[in-house]
C-alpha cells in the first residue's frame, strides 16, 4: 500500500491546494482506515469558504462521505476490506458524560476530537473507530451514500421537534438540509411547505413532495402560509437556511409558527456573540417553543445514521435527486464555486470524487 494521499487543504486565503500527505495510521485495534470514494459539500463547509482561519491553514476538512474499507484492527468484527461503507463523521472524545449514553453530538470535546480523524472527507482516506463504519447495501450507490450526513441531521431534528402524522410543517431553505428535512416530514405523514429564493431550488422541493413552495423573494411568506393553514401557521417550523440568514430567518419562522407551536433550529449559527432581535413578548404569549437541533448521534437505542442508511435502502428517501453537481477532487474550487453560486447553477448537494 503507497505511504502518501491525495488531500485538499486548506490556504491562508480559505481555498483549497491539493497535494499530497501521508495516509493517517489506525491507532488502535478497533478501528478502521478507509479509502474514500466520494465527498460532499455542505453549508457549513460553504461557510469556511474563502474565510481566512489561521487554525485551519493546511488542515483537511470536509464530513460527508463514502467509501471502502481497506484495513481494520484486530478487534474489529462488523466490517472488513472490501465492503462498502459510510463514515459517520461525529465523533466525542467517549469519555465525557454525554458520550457515554450516546449523546455524542453533545460532546464538549466533538470538534476537537472529530477533525484530528473522522472530519476529513477532503482526502483519499480517512480513519476512524469501527463504530463509525456503516455498510453499505449492494444498490446505494457511494454518491447516495454521501447524503447521509445531511439526512442523519435532519433526521435528529425531527426526532426533537415531536412531530405527528397530519401536522403542517413549514421548512426554511431548500438546501440540502431543508430537502432532506422535507422528505423525512413527509414520511412521518406530515404536510410540508417549503420557502427559498432559489427558483430551481424550490422546483426540486415541489417533485420531492412539497405541498406547497413560496419564494420569498417574490411573495409574502407569512401570507401564502396563512392562506394555506386557513390562518393558523405552522405546527412545526424548521429553519434550515443557517449562516447569515439566521436574523432574517428566525423572524420569518415566528411569523409562520402557529400559536402552542414550535420552532427546530437547524440551520448552523456562525461562532460568537449574535444578537437577533425577536419579538420575544409574542413568543412567550403565543408559547412557542425554540428547540436547538445539533448535528446527530442516536436516538433511544437507534444510530440516527442507520435509521436513515435503512429508509435510503427502502427507497422511502430520495438522496440521488439531490445530488446536482460532481467534481474531481482536483476541481475541488470550481467546486465549492459552483456551490455558493446557487442562484445562477441551480446547485443543491455538491460532490466530489477523491
């Protein structure tokens, strides 16, 4: 086996160069090396995007992926090389409170912990516990199986948002996660509005299931919503846009959440001190409930990767829809360029071959 990889990572200006490093070495016995197959590009690398970090200047990133298993330590039972996986990337430090009940999502260490192993799709391999290693059915395809990170997200927002069948749920941002976040609604028997200001964004929520599309740019949202719930709003509102929408966003989901309602954070906030401004007196009144969504781990005594991995087998989720764009991992910036240019290349999930 070749001693060096082909890796991205990152510069000084918050693109990437691609070169070649050394294949990370298994540390322990039960864990796995795996060659990765394909990456994807989601919000919160887009985020990073052309962003000067110091701390991140030559490291690798990237969390969505799928491979194959090459070499696994002695104690690993479950996998073995030659099959197809997909890594899941939330990784604690497996000591802390939290990590110990399966709540590793939660782990005050999880960064840290994750990016010095499992946290770094942009490369030809990666390593990680065997626990982290999924196999893959013969017919889910590794670019499928690259989606699975972003339903597993939408996925423990749904699980924490208490939703019921017949609810009516309105979903912000038909990105990646607010797609996802749609088609797991409509699973649980929910009616689901959708809103973005991206028009092919929203053509592709509507033939996902999308009861109803609004573009934001060109109608009033609260209105259409209003309309459409007979004047009550949303049982359920997810704001899945994230960044620097958020200020915009949060106060759209208070418009379009109905009295008792609720309203799941999806959407990733930027690190620091943000003040949004809400209308606080009416959320209190009106008992609407702010639940924070973060990342994903398992639920009861179910891997929440897993529950999605068996609805993608079941081909109860559409994960290849959504897959608009493919790259090399040589054209890893026209990449990312073609990503945060949504409006004008219609781009949803972003991937890339290593």
């Amino acid at each position: 086996m070749e001693q060096t990889m082909k890796a991205a990572l990152k510069t000084e200006e918050g693109t990437f160069e691609v070169t070649d490093v050394d294949i990370p070495e298994i540390p322990g016995d039960d864990w796995v090396l795996a060659r990765i197959r394909v990456a994807g590009i989601c919000g919160t690398d887009l985020r990073h995007w052309k962003k000067k970090e110091p701390e991140l200047v030559h490291e690798i990133m990237g969390h969505e992926m799928a491979g194959e298993v090459v070499k696994i330590g002695s104690a690993v039972k479950h996998v073995k090389p030659g099959d197809r996986v997909v890594i899941e990337t939330v990784l604690g430090d497996g000591d802390c409170d939290w990590c110990r009940v399966q709540q590793y999502n939660l782990c005050p260490n999880l960064y840290k912990v994750r990016m010095k192993t499992v946290s770094r799709a942009f490369a030809s391999y990666v390593t990680g516990p065997a626990t982290k290693f999924h196999k893959l059915p013969d017919h889910v395809s590794f670019e499928e199986a690259t989606v699975l990170d972003t339903f597993s997200v939408c996925m423990h927002a749904m699980q924490l948002s208490g939703i019921r069948i017949n609810d009516t749920v309105v979903i912000i941002g038909a990105g990646p996660i607010g797609l996802g976040q749609l088609q797991l609604a409509k699973v649980a028997g929910a009616t689901v509005i959708i809103t973005d200001v991206v028009d092919s964004s929203l053509e592709l929520a509507t033939s996902l299931g999308a009861d109803l599309v609004i573009n934001t740019k060109k109608e009033n949202g609260e209105d259409s919503i209003r309309r459409f719930t007979h004047g009550r709003g949303a049982d359920i509102t997810f704001e899945c846009a994230g960044g620097p929408s958020m200020p915009e966003t949060l106060k759209q989901a208070v418009l379009y959440t109905r009295i008792g309602g609720k309203i799941v954070i999806v959407g990733g906030f930027d690190p620091g001190d943000i003040a949004i401004p809400l209308p606080w007196q009416h959320i209190q009144i009106a008992e609407i409930q702010l639940i924070p969504s973060a990342s994903y781990s398992f639920w009861g005594i179910d891997s929440e990767m897993r529950m999605c991995l068996d609805l993608l087998a079941k081909g109860r989720i559409n994960a290849k829809k959504m897959i608009t764009h493919s790259f090399s991992i040589d054209d890893i910036n026209e990449a990312f360029e073609t990503a945060m240019d949504k409006e004008k290349t219609g781009a949803v999930f972003v991937a890339l071959t290593i």
